[in-house]
C-alpha cells in the first residue's frame, strides 16, 4: 500500500532531481494561487515532501521563487536563441522563435501564470524587479542580434531604427505571452499562426 505520508530528504535519493521536484512544485503552486498566497508548507504539499525537506535546499519562499524563476528562463532562453539562429533568413528566424515559444509552454505549462505572478510582485520588491528586468533584457538582446544581423546582410533596409524593430518585436512578444495566460489555448496558437501568416507577407519596416 501506498504510504499517505509526506517523505523527508529522501535517502540516497539524488539531490538534483529532489531540487528540479521542489522547483516544479513551487513554480505549478505560484501559478495557481500567485505569490503572495503561496506558502513553503503549501509547496512541500505540492511537491510531497515535508517543509523540513524544502528548507534543506532554500533557505525562503523568496530565494525559491527566484531560483525558479532563473531556472525555466535559463532553459527557454537556451532553446529560443538555438531556434533563432539555426533557421536561415529573418522572417524564418522570427517564426523559428514562436514556433519554440509555443514548444516551451507546452514543455513548461504553468510557466506564463507563474511569471505572470511575479510580474506584478516585481512592483514592489527590488529583488523580483531585477529579475523581471533582467529577462526582458536578454529577450531585447536577443532581439537586437536578430535585427543587426539583418540589416547588415540587407533583409532590412540601412535606415530601419533598430530600435523601433526591437520595441516591436518585444511588445508582441509580450502581447502573445499576455494572451496565453487570459484567453484559450486555441486562441493563442491562432493569434501565433495569424502573426506567422503575416511575416510571410512581408515584414513592415520603420524608418
């Protein structure tokens, strides 16, 4: 018979696999019930261990949650720059983007709701402000390789602000990441195909 009881450090077990456990049980909690109703005893539920155990591995709910956080973004990061650049032109690598994004939140599915949390805990609190910052700036840098890169082999033209592309190559980003956590999934993949149909149009180019 199955045991109802929740387990301690396991013995033996691997350290690593405990952690990414506790990882996924706070970033699925967090995305459920946000931030600030999330509680490291609800976590240990979450994750079937004990609140001894989670402690064991972080010290607060706080340094949890951001290691989370840095976790899953470190990983889509990762796989969205290997998309970018393993497709040829730039109209392919933006579609290779949202092609792996939507591979991601399948892969991470309560990802969205979770940094959704965290965004508005950012507002008052250095610590989360800093670690929202910093994902939005390695998504602009990735956005700002794509685009020079661009312009320098001539797909846009020498006179496209480079940083009028990046605002708004970022602000659908977030647009499409905004919709995944407040509409369908079948309404997100359609507003990503109905973007990806668009490129294949033809890529609007400001001056």
């Amino acid at each position: 018979m199955k045991s109802s009881a929740r387990l301690g450090r396991p013995v033996n077990a691997d350290a690593e696999r405990t952690r990414r456990r506790i990882l996924l049980a706070a970033m699925t909690h967090v995305a459920e019930v946000g931030y600030s109703r999330a509680t490291m005893k609800s976590i240990a539920e979450q994750a079937d261990l004990t609140s001894a155990a989670i402690y064991r591995y972080f010290p607060s709910k706080a340094d949890l949650v951001l290691q989370a956080l840095d976790d899953v973004f470190a990983d889509v990061v990762g796989r969205l720059e290997a998309a970018a650049f393993s497709a040829g032109g730039f109209r392919d690598r933006l579609v290779a983007l949202l092609e792996e994004a939507l591979a991601c939140m399948a892969d991470h599915p309560a990802m969205t709701r979770f940094e959704a949390s965290l965004l508005f805990e950012s507002t008052h609190s250095p610590e989360f402000a800093a670690a929202v910052g910093y994902r939005r700036h390695t998504e602009e840098t990735l956005y700002r390789r794509l685009v020079v890169e661009a312009v320098e082999v001539g797909e846009l033209p020498g006179g496209t602000s480079v940083q009028a592309m990046v605002d708004l190559l970022t602000s659908v980003s977030w647009g499409l990441t905004h919709l995944s956590v407040t509409a369908t999934a079948d309404r997100h993949r359609a507003a990503i195909r109905l973007t990806e149909s668009l490129l294949a149009q033809g890529f609007p180019v400001g001056s």
